[in-house]
C-alpha cells in the first residue's frame, strides 16, 4: 500500500479519524479554521479541496498528512507537487446539489487515469451511494484491482431523516454505515465511513466494520474555532470509546 507512514498504523488499529474541509471550500480562512481544529481536536488526517496554495498553506500549519480531492485526475499533479501526501477521488455530495452524479464506469475509469499519472501515492476512491448495495460493492472490488488503497462511502447529505435527535443521526449515517458494512466484508484493502457522521454514530461506522472515519460538515458548520476543535475532539473520543469496548465487526 502507498500509504503514509503515519497513517498506515493507525489505519490497522481502525482509529482513523480525517476532518474534510469540503472539495469546493477555497476560502483560506475558512480552511484554515478546521486545519487547526483537526489539528488541536486529534484527527488523523485532513481532506482539503485541491488547490496548490492551499496545500502549501496546510503544511505550514500542521504536520499531520494532507489529502486533496478532485474528479478530475491532472488537477492532482500540482497538488502533489505542492506537498499532498494523498489524494482523493470523491467527496461527491457537493455535486449532487448540482443535479451531476458519477456512475460506476465513471469512477473507475477516473480511478485507472488517476493510477497511470501517479502510480505509487496513496489513493483514495470514493463509491457513489446512488449505486445499489450490490453495484456498491461490486465497484468496489474493481476499484481495488485498479490500484485504489482505501475505499471511501457516503450518503449522508441525501439523506432525509424523518425523526430529530440522536434517532435522526442514526437515520441520517444510514447509507453510509450500510454500504460500509457491505464493502468491508467483501474487499481487503481500509474502508473509510464518510458523510454524515456524527460522535453518535461514528462508533457505528466502526462497528460496521471500517477502518474510520471521514467528518466534514458536522464541524464545519460551526461558528466558532473552540467549537470546531471540541467537535473534533467528541468524534477522537467516540472512536476511541468504539475501539475499547471492542465492538468491532
């Protein structure tokens, strides 16, 4: 596996908790705030969009690893130049409010383009929740053959819980925590549990059978940085909480 040292250990104990500041966030003051809440709160990682000042900018706030994503393969080239020590192909949920969705064939062949131009960095490869579980999964195991090292899942911003309160996180993780259940048991390679996950639900997404956790809009929707690093911090705890009370698929 491509992976960053640092996060190769912590991968295989399922602690892994990334912080995304969002693939169309390129307000460096904005990504500049949850960088520093990731970094003070304990995450293992942070996905920031792909831009190369904001990759330089990242690695001279924090020495924890940096992943861009994109869906568009060249983009990923000056990222990397600048410092990216991942990248991502995903995060999708920003375009479904545009009405644009990716297709199976679609992400495959981003993911073997993506290969050909850098070979030997760690890849991260997210799969659509519009698929079925099935044809999850089944892109899922193609996307391993391709070259991806982690698999990533989402369904949370399409999600429309119907009841408020700790039921309606449960409701809101429902399609990501499915497709994580699905997709670890049928391939080798991490899973990462992504899109609206909460401190409630994060213990689920482990317990599903996932390696961590991806957490965007559940710290970036707050309004003050104190706030962010504690949010950060609820969602280390959960994990930890998950990892000790062994309940792991």
């Amino acid at each position: 596996m491509a992976m960053h040292p640092a996060l190769l250990n912590i991968f295989n104990k399922r602690q892994v908790l990334k912080i995304i500041s969002g693939l169309n966030n390129f307000n460096p003051q904005s990504v500049t705030s949850t960088i520093k809440a990731a970094n003070h709160g304990g995450a293992t990682f942070i996905d920031i969009a792909i831009e190369p000042a904001l990759v330089r900018l990242a690695k001279k706030l924090t020495n924890l690893p940096i992943c861009v994503s994109a869906v568009e393969p060249e983009k990923f080239l000056p990222a990397v130049a600048a410092g990216a020590d991942l990248i991502e192909i995903g995060n999708f949920d920003s375009f479904y409010a545009q009405g644009l969705q990716f297709q199976a064939d679609e992400v495959l062949a981003l993911t073997e383009q993506t290969r050909t131009l850098l070979p030997n960095i760690c890849l991260s490869v997210t799969v659509p929740h519009i698929l079925s579980l099935d044809k999850q999964v089944q892109l899922a195991e193609e996307l391993v053959q391709a070259g991806a090292d982690i698999i990533q899942t989402e369904g949370g911003t399409s999600s429309r819980p119907n009841s408020s309160g700790t039921l309606g996180l449960i409701e809101k993780a429902s399609p990501t925590l499915a497709a994580t259940h699905e997709i670890s048991r049928a391939i080798s390679i991490p899973v990462l549990c992504a899109s609206g996950l909460s401190d409630v639900t994060v213990p689920l997404a482990i317990a599903s059978g996932a390696a961590g956790v991806g957490v965007g809009s559940y710290i970036n929707q707050l309004n003050s940085e104190v706030a962010m690093v504690a949010a950060v911090r609820s969602l280390r705890e959960s994990i930890t909480l998950a990892n000790k009370s062994n309940i792991i698929a």
